[in-house]
C-alpha cells in the first residue's frame, strides 16, 4: 500500500501524442497528481516509514514485547529507554513497534476480507441485473441498517476474544460500502461497447466480470480500499480499548492506549505516545486516501 | 407523504426482526451463561431458576414466547443479574443519561461543524480554510479513546477546571459532551464544507444577489439550506455512532448511561438486558433514519417521497 517513489513516474508532455496515447498514461497521469498533493506524500512516506519500523524494527531491539524489569517499574522517556518504560518496566517502544504490527496486520488482512467480499458482492449483483440485483442490494440495504458495531461487540464477547474471529467479525462489517460503489461502477461499464465485444467474442461471464470490468474499476477500489483501512484499525482499537480486542501479554496500539489511559495521572507517556502514533497513522492513511481519489478522479459515489 | 412513512414503517420490521433474532440465538449459541459462576450452583436450584425464567423450554419456544411479550406488552423481561428488576426500569433508569449525553454531543458538534463548515466554505482555499480542514481531519482521525484522555489529562488533572469523571454535577457534563461532539463536529464541518461549495455556485445564489439580498441572508436562507443535505444525510447513520461511540465515552468518564450498562451486561451474560438494549438501539436507529429522511425532502423539494 505504501507509494515509496520506487517507480519513476512517466514523463509526461502533452506535445508528445505517442506517449499520452500510451497504456500507462492514466496511472503516470494519477501518479503526477498524487506527487502534487505534498500531504498525501507526506501521508504516503509517514506510513512507508512506521510500516518498515514495525516490522523489522522488533528484529533490532534487544527486548521483547513481554520483557518486564519489575525493579524497574515506570520510568520517563530518556536516553536508555526512548519512550520510556511501563508500570511493569517494559520498553515502550517496543511494544509500539510490536502492537503496531498488530493494528497494521488485522487492518490490512480485515481490509482484504472486506474487499473480496465487497468486490465480488457488487460485481455480481450489477452484472446479473434483474431481481437478483434487486435482492441482492435489498440486503445490504438491511444490513446498513443493523447497529453492527454492537454485534462485534456481542461477539468478542461471546466467542472468545481470538484474533482471526477479530479481523473476520470486521471484515464482515466493513465491505457494505465497497460492495455499492462497484455495483454502481460496474452498472455503468455493463453497457459499453467493449464488454459487447467480450460478450459476443463468446467470453465466460466470470472473465468478463474479472479480466475485463474489474481491471476498469480498480480506481475507486484503490482508494475506498485505502479509506478503509483507517476505519478498520479505528474499530480495532475500539475494540480492544472496552477490553475486546487483543489479549495480553500481546499489545495492539489499541490496548497500549487503554492502558495509558489507565494510568495518565502518573505516566502520561504511556497514553502520549500510542495515541500520538496511532492517530498519525489514521491521518495518513486519510490524506493519502483523499489524495488518491483526487489523483485517480473518483467522484463520490452514492449507489 | 403518510404513506411513504408506512411504508418505511413496514420496511423496519424484517430489519428489527432480524436484529432481535440474531442476538437472541447468537446469546444462547454462545458458551457460558447468566449463572454460571464462580460458585457452583446446587442443580436444584440451578433448575429452579431456569424454570423461573423460562430457559428450561426449547429454544424456539423460548424465542417466540420472548417476542410476543416484547411486540404485544412491549416487555423486556427480568433482569438477570439485577434480581427483582425488570430490563424496563433499567433502560428507564439510564437511558435518559445516555439521551443527555448524547444530546449535548450533538449541539456541540452542530454549532461547531455548521460554523467553522460555513465559514471554511465562504473563505475557500485561505489560511482559514486549511486550519479548519486540518483540525477536522484531526478530528476525525484522534479516536474518541485518545483525546477524551487527553481532555482530562489537561483540563481535569492539570487545570483543575472541570471533574474528571461523574454525573452530577455540570462540571461533569463538559469534558464528555465535548469528546463525544468534537468528532463528529468534523464529520460535519467537512460535509457542511463541501455541500456549501457545490451550492454556493449555482444560478439561484447569483440570482439572489443580483436581487441585493445581504450576504448573510443569502448564506444563511438560500444556501445553507441547500447545503444541509449531505449534513443530513449522514445524521441518520450518525446517531448509530453516536450511540456506540458513547459506549467508550461512558466508560472513560464513568458515566452511569446505556452505553456502559450494554457493555457490562454483555460481560455479565445478563440475556435479557443485553437484548433489551439492542432492541432500544435498533428502534433508535430506525427512527432516526426516519427522521433524517423526511427532513431531506422537506429541504429538497425536489427529491419526491417514493
């Protein structure tokens, strides 16, 4: 998901008709834009770096996220602990770095649970049409309108607080939305010529759906896919904040928070730092958001 | 106009019939139960007391035995937990702290959202307009968990303005109603911001000025009302945040409301308490989407009741 500048972006004139002419020019075009938008680069590059932090910053660090030092017990951010040390002496920093592999873990993998099903959901009701279209968006229609947070809530608390059944209860919830916009997307594109031409070439309907209509919409799915990670994580660490989420000695930024919360009146580090790290991270996350649908040329979409 | 609220009306059952139906199999699938404790109960008595509340009997007898007394008495059953107290008193006890709570978050978060969305919109593309986007976007991106803290960590602990947790008091009131308003005075602030822009270029705001209608009255009578609607649009899936996001808001500043009572009932395996309260949340929801429909179309014409 990170837009490292690994790719040198296409020269792009508008003299030179062969190369605007090109396959690549509306992505070198949306990447020029993105490269304009100097907060969806710094949001870009925020979250290229925690995301190179997190995961192979804990293989740098002497400690473990459970190493306690109970002599130790909470001390101030200084120079043989950066960020300080929690109430059991462990170093935070570690354990932000470890949580952080956590909240960006079940945010990426709820996101892809939310995305294929959203994806497929909306692709095959607004390809098939009819009253199977009908029927099909009548549900999500009801579903919209159920309080889901509660139901994750009942959930966890219910089916045990593992993680799989965490990310899968998300991802449940969240590809509502996903599922609209490609239906909607997909409506429009059922009617133009060259899926006519697919379709009288003899195509199967699954090629069609996914070789020829999928690859069309893939602007709107990048950035409501990048808009919903930040959710994802929100509701995460939601959850794990009433307790739900991830279990100790594991920490997510969620719990860190919680428990910095707890503890604020004497350490105010331990709330200080997580909540600063997470809510950079959903900032990011929000600006390089925004700025995709403005590189790539998304308008909102409502149905 | 009577009949697109029937037929909404009739649209509401199947979702709240589902709604009820999930949680009730959802709780009773779910290992575990509202006595079992760390003491062992004698079985006698443990059947006794399935028996006083009707867990003895199949599921789905149980279920529709359930249902009919909540749609024909609108009774919600005994508590589990509270013994001698009925899910009705509970919810009777503490929703209107919630109702409180939730109703000065959402003044808060109009009169913040609404002005500074107005104003962002008027002065577009200024220094004005990046400081209020920046501080939306952080609104919207500093979860309610964090910055509730944060508030108490500064104006509680540190200032000694205001208390720390409680309800007693309108000292108490502050720092809840501001956390729980500040985030959705973004959500707002940025629709108010976008749906005034995309109004304030139409030919019926030239047409009022070349009229000489005053500034502000133009703003305030001809666009606003127009650029209201997304606002409204998102009010009505808004309030279901604003009831869950009081959830973590009420355990932060121990706020006896709903929202805390739901999540410690859910802990506490007390049945008919949990399933009371989804209930009432869900019969809100649908009422405020209602709600939020029929404003739509009474400040768009145009839009027509199906």
């Amino acid at each position: 998901m990170n837009l490292a500048p690994a790719v040198p972006p296409p020269s792009l004139s508008a003299s030179d008709p062969a190369q605007l002419e090109s396959g690549h020019s509306l992505w070198g075009d949306a990447w020029h834009r993105l490269r304009q938008n100097r907060l969806a680069v710094a949001g870009g590059a925020a979250l290229f770096v925690l995301t190179v932090l997190c995961t192979s910053g804990p293989w740098f660090l002497q400690a473990s996220y459970q190493d306690q030092n109970l002599d130790l017990g909470a001390t101030a951010p200084g120079a043989a602990h950066w960020l300080g040390t929690d109430t059991l002496g462990r170093d935070l920093l570690v354990r932000l770095l470890y949580g952080g592999r956590i909240s960006l873990g079940v945010g990426l993998s709820a996101t892809f649970v939310a995305l294929t099903i959203g994806v497929s959901y909306g692709a095959i009701a607004g390809y098939v049409g009819g009253k199977t279209d009908i029927l099909m968006m009548r549900l999500v229609d009801i579903l919209y309108a159920l309080p889901f947070t509660i139901f994750v809530i009942l959930l966890m608390v219910f089916f045990g607080r593992n993680i799989i059944l965490l990310f899968v209860a998300i991802g449940a919830v969240e590809w509502l939305t996903m599922a609209r916009i490609v239906r909607g997307q997909i409506l429009s594109l059922k009617k133009m010529e060259f899926i006519e031409a697919a379709r009288s070439l003899g195509l199967s309907n699954r090629r069609i759906i996914f070789r020829h209509m999928i690859p069309n919409i893939l602007g709107p799915i990048i950035v409501y896919t990048t808009l919903t990670i930040p959710s994802v994580m929100l509701l995460e660490a939601f959850l794990s904040f009433l307790g739900l989420g991830v279990q100790p000695p594991m920490s997510s930024w969620g719990t860190l928070i919680k428990d910095g919360a707890e503890k604020m009146e004497e350490f105010w580090w331990l709330l200080v730092f997580p909540g600063s790290v997470f809510s950079l991270t959903l900032l990011s996350l929000n600006f390089l958001g925004d700025g995709l649908r403005d590189a790539l040329d998304v308008r909102g979409s409502k149905d | 106009m009577l009949r697109f609220i029937a037929h909404r009306l009739l649209q509401a059952v199947p979702v709240l019939f589902i709604i009820i139906a999930v949680s009730f199999f959802m709780l009773r699938l779910a290992p575990g139960g509202p006595f079992t404790a760390e003491k062992a109960i004698p079985p006698e008595i443990l059947r006794n007391l399935e028996a006083h509340y009707g867990l003895d009997k199949p599921l789905h007898v149980q279920f529709f035995t359930y249902l009919g007394k909540v749609v024909l008495h609108g009774d919600l059953g005994p508590s589990f937990k509270y013994s001698n107290r009925t899910v009705n008193e509970i919810i009777a006890d503490k929703l209107p702290v919630s109702l409180e709570l939730g109703g000065l978050a959402l003044l808060v978060a109009l009169v913040l959202g609404l002005t500074f969305g107005i104003l962002a919109a008027l002065r577009r593309n200024t220094f004005l307009d990046y400081l209020y986007s920046t501080v939306g976007m952080l609104g919207i991106c500093v979860p309610t968990f964090v910055f509730g803290p944060l508030l108490v960590l500064l104006f509680a602990i540190q200032l000694g303005w205001v208390n720390a947790s409680g309800w007693y008091t309108w000292q108490d009131r502050v720092l809840p109603a501001l956390t729980l308003g500040f985030v959705f005075s973004a959500y707002i602030m940025r629709l108010t911001r976008a749906g005034m822009l995309e109004v304030l270029h139409q030919d019926y705001i030239r047409t009022a000025r070349a009229k000489g209608a005053s500034e502000v009255r133009i703003v305030l009578r001809h666009a606003l009302r127009g650029g209201l609607l997304p606002v409204v649009a998102f009010l009505g899936p808004g309030t279901a945040d604003l009831l869950t996001g009081s959830f973590v808001i009420e355990t932060i500043f121990q706020v006896p409301g709903l929202g805390r009572e739901f999540v410690n009932s859910a802990f506490n395996r007390d049945y008919t308490l949990v399933l009371g309260t989804v209930i009432l949340f869900a019969v809100l929801i649908v009422a405020c989407n209602l709600v939020v429909d029929l404003v739509q179309v009474w400040l768009n014409p145009k839009l027509k009741f199906e």
